[in-house]
C-alpha cells in the first residue's frame, strides 16, 4: 500500500506547477465574472475537466493496474487496456483545450 501512496503524492507533486496556474486560472475567472460571465464560464469549466481528469487519470495510472494485476489479470491483458484509457485522457484533454480556446478567441466583439 505503501508505495501506491508515494506514488500517487509524487504524481501531484510533479503536477504542482499545472495545479497553480489553474488555481490563477480560476482566480482570475472569478473576479472577470461579472464582465465576461460566458469567458468565465468557459474557463472554469475547461479547469474543472482538466482537474477532474488529472483525478481519474492519476487513478486509473496508478491504481488500476495494481487493482487489476492483483485480480489474475495478466501485463498482456493490461497492455491492451492501458491505450484505450490514454486515448480517454486524450480526448478529455482536448475537449477542455477547445473550451479554453473558445473562451480566449470567441464571442469578442469587435471594438
């Protein structure tokens, strides 16, 4: 038990910098609320799915295998597994990176 534990503080460890400029992120979608409530919006939405994901990933990286491993499966049966949950995280990822593109580049109006 003890080095899943390791494993999963060391993972956020590592991630600690994207954790803080999603912190700012939030931040500053917070206080732009009420002049860009759709901006905002869009923001915080795309920061909670990427947060959520960073969750479920960390989760199905590091504990799924060992989870699995322990009920008989076999590397063979986790190699196959283990790209089907990239190619989620992948499009997870990408879902909330067209959120933060849409929240930068549309509804402007022109001045």
């Amino acid at each position: 038990m003890m080095p899943e534990i390791v494993g999963t503080v060391s993972n956020v460890l590592i991630q600690l910098p994207m954790l803080l400029a999603w912190l700012v992120g939030v931040v500053l979608s917070l206080f732009n609320w009420r002049r860009q409530p759709r901006i905002s919006l869009l923001t915080l939405s795309a920061i909670a799915l990427l947060f959520v994901e960073l969750i479920v990933s960390t989760y199905l990286n590091l504990w799924l295998p060992i989870t699995l491993s322990n009920k008989g499966w076999n590397m063979g049966q986790l190699s196959l597994l283990l790209p089907v949950i990239g190619a989620g995280e992948s499009l997870v990822r990408a879902v909330a990176w067209g959120l933060l593109l849409a929240a930068i580049f549309g509804w402007r109006s022109a001045r």
